[in-house]
C-alpha cells in the first residue's frame, strides 16, 4: 500500500511532522521531487531535527529512497546522514541513478538569476540552492544523473559537455568571474568521490524498480511531496512557483511507481490552520497588522532553510478546493491550531469576488488571482489549551470553537481531517484516522 503526503497550500504546512507521525507502520519513505530546498522539522521528545533532502522517515529509521523527479546535492546528502549518525541514528538511505545533481555552477547561476530578478520584484522566494537551474539542464537534456556519477567516463563526458556552456552565460550574459564551481577538473575529482562513496555505501538503486519489490514484498510506503500545490510548476502561481511538481500526479512519474499502484492508496493533503509564503506573488487573505505579528511569533514562520520571515494571512478556501481537486484527496491533516488560539476573532478567505462575480477556487492565472478580493467568513476564537492534554484525550478536548473551525474546513473541503496538530511534538497531534492502520 501507499500514502502520498501532499502539501495543499504553499509550502511549510508542516508535510514532516506528518511523515513522522504516520511513520511507525511504514517501512519506506519516498521523496518523489524537490531537492534540499525542501525544508522539514521533525520534534520527537523535545529533540528537533531539521532536514532539508533526507526525508523525514529516517528519524524513525524508516528506508528513506530519493526517487528519480528529486534533483540531489551529494554534499548535502553526506552532510545529513552524517550529521543523523552523529546524534546516534543510523539512516538507511537510497538514491534513484536517474535522479539528477546538483552542481556548483547551479547555485551560483541560481543565485544571480533570483538577484536579477529581485531589481523587478519578480523574485521567486528561492533558496539558491540551485534547484531551478538543476531541472533547467534536466529539461535540455544536458544534467548529470546520480548513475553517471558511478561511471567516470561518463561523468567526464558529462562535465565536458555543460560546463563549457555554463561558465559562457556565467561570464558573458552576467559578467561574473568564473571559478572552481566552473572548472571541468575540479569538479570531476569532487563528484567522482561522491559516486565512489554512494556506491561504497550501496545507496544507488533503479527506485521504480526497488519501490515495486519492497511493496510487492508486502512493505508499506509513503511518498513524501516537497513544497505545495500552489507552489506546482503547472497547477500553481506561476511564475511564482517551484521548478517541479509537488502535486500528487508527480508522484508516480518521481518515483517511477505506476499511477495505477500510488491510485490504489490514500493521498493525505497538508494544510496549515493559516496560510504562510516567502517569496513575491499574490495572496488576497495576507495579513499586515498585529494579529500577523501574532501569528508569525507564535508559529515560528521563518524558512527552515532560509531563516526568512515568511508572509502570513488567514486560511484561503479557494486555494485548498483547488488542491482538493488536484491531487484527489482522501483526507487531509490541519497543522498549527495552537498558533492561532488567543487571537478573538478568527477569520477565513471563504471565496474570492472577482470582476463583481463571486469565484469559489484559484484563476489559472497569476494575473487574474491578484486581482480576487477575498470574501471572509469569521469565527470565534478559542481559548489556549495544553497541546499534551488535547493529544491524550482526544478530539473532543479541544475548545468547541477550534472544533466548529476543523468541521468547517472538512465540510468545505468534502474530506475528514486524519490529523490535527496542536502542538510542534510528535506526541502533540490528535489522530483521528490512521491510513496505514
């Protein structure tokens, strides 16, 4: 069997926490796209452990495969799983030969491209890790792969192929002075001794393939997304989005499973109690008063890779409906109550009024969304509550007013609510439903 973790929103929704909390009764986890731009905070008893390539299933030490749509860094990688083998874990983790590298030369492009961008306002948020640039040569058919990394010839050809191009937008079309992150030698010996450790180590894998025997063999796998829907290169705010598919479609196509075995399984969308996002583009609920302060405080929205403070505003309907529809879900997990309890009135983007007509879920363009005005339905706040005592006794702890808040959204949406996440610890989450159960 498997569960896809989907965000819903726009990235930070809180997708680990969740890998995490469904995680004893599986034995796999798979990222099916993204790279080290996908930030992840697990807490189990007060221990936090922030990952950002690693999928989260390793705190567990769950098999943690990186499927062929993700795009890797090996010296995150190797930082990661060292870093977990320092704190006395021991991660299992398995890499696709066709997921694609990320190069120096990527993050150096990647970080002058969003700086040009920045002098227009047309700034994505990136991280500069070098993502975008990294699918960019996927898509021209011109990346290196995990499996050529294994080959030196092959890694050589590679090399000699790119970087000549690389290193002539670097200096021609930005003017900047290129160095060893442009230099065919140094980087073949560098990635050269990273393929030597991924093959020392047995990480590389065909994932589709491993992926297919570990579900035949009767394991149960859960496919990790990175980022959120509206974050999707094809169904999100573009330009304003990812370079690759969080969306739950993706799914098969990075990991290499069929359609018809992840069709099989549940597909659990990630929602935020709010709605944060770094980076520009619309946002009709975003909030720019003390109540924002508030909540940006009291949830931490700071980027788990970036430390950057994230824009805030109120849960946005029109944007869950269409992440409803376009991964399918079966059920979703609503993080951060807590966050908003001691706020009085609590509102929400119920729909958007556009043109003088009133729209129930997302424009397809950019354009157009920034022109919605949101249609706000309020609600009783809740008083504060102990996280710990909520988690222990139930859904029915929790203030009447945060319930009338779940119910609303789960009517809205026409899915239950597994999860509810009233505090940042594993222990501090109300589970209603356990889809591996």
């Amino acid at each position: 069997m498997t569960v896809t973790i989907v965000g819903s929103q726009l990235g930070d929704e809180g997708k680990g926490g969740v890998v995490d909390l469904f995680g004893d009764a599986v034995d796999v986890v798979a990222r099916y796209q993204g790279g080290d731009n996908a930030g992840h905070t697990v807490v189990v008893d007060g221990d936090e452990y922030k990952l950002s390539l690693v999928p989260s299933g390793a705190v567990r030490g769950k098999t943690g495969v990186l499927g062929n749509g993700c795009v890797v860094n090996p010296e995150t990688l190797f930082d990661e799983i060292d870093t977990l083998r320092d704190r006395g874990l021991d991660p299992d983790v398995r890499v696709a030969r066709r997921a694609h590298v990320i190069l120096p030369y990527h993050r150096v492009l990647d970080g002058i491209e969003e700086e040009a961008k920045s002098e227009s306002d047309q700034e994505i948020g990136t991280t500069g890790r070098g993502i975008g640039p990294t699918y960019e040569d996927k898509a021209g058919r011109r990346g290196v792969r995990i499996g050529d990394l294994l080959d030196p010839e092959v890694l050589r050809e590679r090399l000699e192929y790119a970087v000549p191009q690389k290193r002539a937008l670097y200096e021609d079309v930005y003017g900047g002075d290129a160095g060893e992150a442009f230099d065919v030698d140094a980087l073949f010996e560098q990635y050269r001794e990273f393929g030597e450790r991924i093959r020392e180590e047995g990480m590389d894998v065909n994932a589709g393939e491993y992926l297919a025997d570990r579900i035949a063999d009767g394991d149960e796998v859960m496919l990790e997304g990175a980022q959120g829907t509206s974050l999707d290169v094809d169904h999100g705010n573009y330009p304003f989005v990812t370079s690759s598919n969080p969306t739950a479609g993706y799914a098969a196509t990075g990991s290499g499973l069929g359609p018809t075995t992840i069709g099989q399984g549940e597909v659990v969308g990630i929602v935020k109690a709010y709605l944060s996002r770094v980076g520009s583009g619309p946002m009709p609920t975003e909030l720019h008063n003390e109540t924002a302060e508030y909540i940006r405080d009291e949830g931490g929205e700071y980027g788990t890779v970036t430390g950057r403070p994230r824009r805030v505003g109120w849960l946005d309907i029109p944007m869950l409906r269409h992440a409803t529809r376009a991964n399918g879900f079966t059920g979703i997990a609503i993080n951060h109550l807590d966050v908003l309890a001691g706020i009085d009135e609590i509102s929400v983007g119920h729909a958007y009024e556009l043109d003088g007509e009133r729209v129930e879920t997302l424009p397809a363009t950019t354009e157009r969304w920034a022109d919605c005005e949101p249609v706000l339905r309020t609600f009783d706040g809740w008083p504060e509550f102990d996280p710990a005592d909520v988690a222990a006794e139930g859904y029915d702890a929790l203030p009447a007013e945060a319930r009338a808040y779940v119910e609303y959204v789960e009517d809205e949406l026409g899915v239950e609510a597994y999860a509810l996440g009233v505090g940042p610890g594993r222990e501090e989450t109300v589970v209603r439903y356990n889809p591996f159960e």
